[in-house]
C-alpha cells in the first residue's frame, strides 16, 4: 500500500493513550541530551531517546532540568505522571531527541510549539536548547531577524509596558540575584526582543515571559560563547514536524502555543486539529513511496507527546 490520500474520519476522536516508552529506529535507549549522536550529518534529528526512572526525592522539574527539557514538554511525554510527585521508580521518558523544524539549516532557529531552539554550522545542527517563551498578550513573534548585540552581566531596564503592569519596577535592575535577564543576553534586531538567561530556571519549557527567550543558567553560557553577533535567527511556530531518519518517516507533534499553556495549568489541553498535517504526510511518504500508519498520525495528533514516532516505512517489493 502506498501513499494515499487520507480519511476524513480522524483526528479528533478517542482519548489520551497512557505514556510509553518509544525506540528510534536504530537508536540505542542511552541519554544523549545536548549531544549529537551517530546519525548522518543530513539527518532530520537531533539527540536521542532516553528514559529514567525516579527517586523519591524527584520532581518533573528536577528532572528536566537535568537533561535539559523544559516543564511542558516533560509532562507531554509523560501524561498522567504527578509533576510534584512521581515518587520512586516510575520510569519517565525523556523527549531528548528532536526532528528539525521546517526552516534554513543556518544560524538559530527558534520553534514556539516545541520550546526549543536549534543552533546550525554548516548545515548540521549542533546543541538544541530548551528555552521558556512569551505568554498570552506577549507572545515572542515569528520571523526572521538576527543577533545585533551580546553583554555580559547586562542591565535590565523595563520597557514601560512592562512597568505600566509592574509600577514598582526600578527603571533599571543591575546585575546580580535579582536580575531576570541572568548572567548573559543577546539582543535581536527586533527591539526589546532578547535570547538571555533567568533567575528562575522552573520557567523554562512555560509560556510565561513578555516575550523574551530564556534558557536555564547553565545553558546560555554556552550558547553565549558560541554566537557571534550577526548570526540569522529565524522564529517559526510548528508544532507537528516530519523527517526521514534512518528509512522511516518520524512524526513529532507538541501541544500548540494555547495547548501548552491549558496543559501546564491544568495537566489536560482541548483537541486540536492540524488541518495541513494529512496532506504533509502524504507528500513525505510519496517521496519514498511509503505506506502510511494512519492510526499512528491520528494518534499522535491527538496525544501531542511531541516524542517521535513511525508513521510511514516504503512499500516491501516483491
């Protein structure tokens, strides 16, 4: 059987499936946060997945942190799990392997839906960070622009927006404990727009910021050292993405910008139809003559675990 076009009968209906651990073609179940495994260098993927099991003292938040997850996509892919509380031996998965976003292979590019950015050389992504973006009202905006300027230790003045809603604001907040912008900051071309660090690392993988991007501390001092100013930064908002890895088509897809927003409130987002996702599927699978798994598209698209999975392998020949 080969690509097709698909029913109209989907996407909407069932539950959420319980968590599970999934195996990347190929891919050995080791951690591999921030590095870049054996995959061919036009590979649409970074990072492999992983799985830990919990300690009585864990949170999903500790957790995270470790390997480098944001909170959202932590309790995506690991539904029903208390984030407070998980207690001792639950196996978690860890969503520490990412298809690339539809986007130039250059630069940064930073995905809203899934909360991270990807940093290219050479055509190859290097490290992808997770990163905590803007919430409702301040929404961190699509588009292209680039990094116009870096500072260590910056100054943190409050736009007046930001003020009008904070009046005990200082005009300007220096560096040190207190300073949201943490240690290091690029500035975009976009003013008042920024890629910095945070005193509040719970933040990251949350749609809570006025705009900005924030990575946890121990991320953006790197990330500092690695961009030069002028480096492009291209801002898209995909949250289901396709990719050919290893002759298997991957689907990976997040909750939307409202989803992850209803989800870290309330544990349960509102369904959600990707209304161009049938005939993108299609038209990978068509590149390979590939059969495609319709339940699985239907069920990821529903679940939004944003893990990636099979959805597509070419037709056997006889």
């Amino acid at each position: 059987m080969t690509a097709t076009t698909p029913p109209r009968r989907h996407l909407l209906t069932g539950g959420l499936a319980a968590t599970a651990a999934v195996a990347l073609p190929g891919a050995a179940r080791a951690v591999l946060a921030g590095t870049v495994p054996a995959w061919p260098a036009d590979a649409p993927i970074i990072g492999t997945l992983g799985s830990y099991t919990t300690r009585e003292e864990d949170t999903l938040l500790d957790v995270a942190r470790r390997f480098g997850l944001g909170y959202t996509e932590m309790i995506a892919a690991n539904r029903g799990v208390d984030a407070w509380l998980p207690g001792a031996g639950v196996e978690l998965t860890l969503p520490t392997a990412h298809l690339l976003p539809d986007a130039d292979r250059e630069g940064i590019v930073l995905n809203l839906a899934d909360q991270r950015l990807y940093h290219f050389s050479g055509g190859v992504a290097r490290v992808s960070h997770a990163v905590g973006i803007g919430r409702q009202g301040w929404s961190t905006p699509t588009g292209r622009t680039e990094v116009v300027e870096k500072k260590r230790d910056p100054v943190w003045r409050p736009p007046d927006s930001i003020r009008e809603e904070q009046p005990d604001l200082p005009k300007a907040v220096p560096p040190g404990e207190n300073n949201p912008l943490g240690h290091y900051a690029l500035y975009l071309g976009w003013p008042t727009y920024l890629f910095h660090g945070t005193n509040m690392p719970w933040g990251i993988g949350r749609r809570i910021s006025h705009g900005c991007v924030r990575l946890y501390p121990e991320d953006i001092a790197g990330f500092f050292e690695r961009v030069e100013v002028g480096t492009p930064v291209q801002v898209v908002d995909q949250p289901a993405k396709l990719g050919w890895v290893g002759g298997t088509l991957l689907l990976e897809v997040h909750p939307s910008q409202r989803q992850a927003s209803q989800l870290t409130e309330t544990g349960s987002f509102e369904p959600a139809v990707i209304g161009d996702l049938p005939g993108r599927v299609v038209a990978k699978a068509r590149e390979r003559d590939a059969a495609i798994d319709w339940p699985a598209v239907d069920r990821l698209m529903r679940e939004r675990r944003g893990v990636p999975e099979p959805v597509a392998r070419p037709a056997e020949r006889s």
